[in-house]
C-alpha cells in the first residue's frame, strides 16, 4: 500500500541543514494499524506529512498503491490526496461558520457531488459516528469529542483508503480520547489502513504495529 525508499527530507533553517528524514525506509500493508510514536522534532509529523501528499521528499522514493508519487505535480497530488486520504487533526480545523452537517459534506462538495448524493451520503455517516442530534449544529456548540468525530466523518466521507491521524486525542480529555481512538479502531477493522502519530505510550501501545522515531530515523518497529 505505502512504500518509501531510502526517503529523506532535508529543510535549511538559519543557513543549517536539518535532516528531519534520514533515509527512511518503511513498508505499509493494507489494513493495519500502527502508531508513530518519539519525542517531539524527531520526524513524525514530517513522515505523516510525506505520507499524506502534503510534503515531498528531498530524496529517496514513494510509492502508493504500486505508483511512483514521488515526481507528480501538484495536481496530481492533490487529486489523489483527495481520493485516497483522510486527514484527522489534534485541532479538528473545522470551518466555524458551517455546520456539523455541512463541515462533513465539504469534501463532496469540492469534489463536485450533486446535492441530493451528499445528503445521502453524509445522512448515514451522521447517523453511525452518533451525531444526528448535533448536526445543524456549528463547531462551537460542540464538546471536543463531538468536534473531532465531525472531523474524522469528513475524513472518511470520500472513502479514503489510508486515514492519518496527527494527535487525534491531544485536544481532548481522557473519556472523549478513549471514543475517539475506539472509533478509529473500528474504521481501522473495517479494512481502512490507520496511521496514528501520538506522545501518548498508552495510545500507542493500543497499535498492532508501533514505531518508534529518533532524530528522523526509525529506530523501533515491532
């Protein structure tokens, strides 16, 4: 599903080379679940950044689904970024003039789906992830929890075949954390490939695959 060779991300910060991916190499499967987990600069959000079509590395090879990304334009990336990947976030970034219904819906709406389909489609997310009696409701008259099951529902809306998920518990209280990271794991079993980046070593440990991160390299994966 994810294959990246010999992949490094240099960036110059004040006139200094700074190696946030050093040669990394990693190989995803479709389906499973792993965790990114190391101290904080040591390359994980760089890593999900590649992952994700965001970022590109400054050497090395990416593969998703058998296909060289490495050198596509930005089109191309985002067209497929668009079709493959779910994005969920420590600070939901939800749009705060929408509502829960129509913050879910905006990924179908770029994508240009007619109307009545994103009525549809999105009727029945609302109704799985337990927010039909919060959906005419904007961000701000939702609890955490409720703003980050928004978020990871706009995610899924397109399908994605690969969710990536950046601290997804990291704005939240240990009760709502916990829902968060069940939902996760049930998209995760029902076939989604999951990827959580997280400071949490409890959060991790849930993971069947964890990885560990030090100074841009892997430096544990069991």
């Amino acid at each position: 599903m994810i294959t990246l060779q010999d992949v490094s991300r240099i960036f110059s910060v004040g006139g200094q080379e700074v190696r946030a991916l050093d040669r990394i190499s990693l190989q995803v499967e479709a389906g499973e679940y792993i965790s990114i987990m190391g101290p904080s600069g040591s390359g994980k959000s760089t890593l999900l950044n590649l992952i994700g079509l965001l970022d590109r590395p400054t050497s090395g090879h990416y593969l998703l689904a058998g296909r060289d990304v490495t050198g596509l334009k930005d089109t191309q990336l985002a067209r497929l970024r668009s079709q493959t990947i779910g994005f969920v976030f420590q600070f939901f970034h939800l749009i705060p003039r929408l509502t829960a219904r129509q913050n879910i819906e905006l990924p179908l709406l770029l994508a240009g789906i007619p109307p009545h389909e994103r009525q549809q489609r999105s009727a029945s997310i609302i109704e799985d992830f337990g927010l039909y009696e919060r959906r005419y409701h904007r961000p701000e008259e939702l609890s955490g929890g409720q703003r980050q099951r928004v978020a990871i529902a706009r995610a899924v809306i397109n399908t994605p075949e690969v969710l990536l998920a950046d601290e997804p518990t990291g704005n939240l209280d240990s009760n709502s954390g916990s829902d968060i990271i069940t939902l996760l794991e049930e998209l995760n079993r029902k076939g989604l490939t999951l990827i959580v980046v997280t400071h949490d070593p409890e959060i991790g440990s849930r993971a069947r695959r964890r990885i560990h991160f030090l100074d841009g390299r892997i430096v544990d994966d069991s």
